[in-house]
C-alpha cells in the first residue's frame, strides 16, 4: 500500500520543478504558462496554470503525466 501521496502544489514550485528538468517557457498566455522540452527526438510540452491558488491534485498529475515522470521522481525533485 503506502504509495506515494500527491498534495496540491503552488504554481512556482512546479515551474521550478520543470526548470531543473530541462524545460523551457515557450509562451505565456495570460495565467497559462507553457513549457517544452525535447528528449530523444520527442517534443513534450506541460501546462502550467499560474494563478493565486494551489494546483489541484487532478492538475498536479496531468503536469507529471506530461513532463514523462513518475509521481515518485516528481515528489523527489
């Protein structure tokens, strides 16, 4: 059982996150935050949703779904 337990994330520290990652800011639209990487010849491009509020858990994973991580080496970074 004791899997790893997603919480709700400020929009900063995901982005920090993926910046230590390798992505980029490709485009800024309003509170959307896009950001891209290319690895072994695949383009994966992430979301981020910047406003007051914490990202919910249902956003959280869609982030790490997109950046190609495990919830565990999310946590960890």
């Amino acid at each position: 059982m004791g899997g790893i337990r997603l919480t709700p994330e400020k929009p900063k520290n995901a982005i920090k996150k993926l910046e230590r990652n390798g992505f980029k800011c490709e485009n800024k639209r309003g509170g959307d935050w896009i950001y891209s990487k290319i690895k072994n010849g695949e383009r994966k491009v992430v979301l981020v949703s910047v406003h007051p509020r914490d990202l919910g858990i249902p956003f959280v994973k869609n982030i790490i779904r997109n950046s190609g991580k495990t919830n565990e080496e999310w946590v960890n970074l």
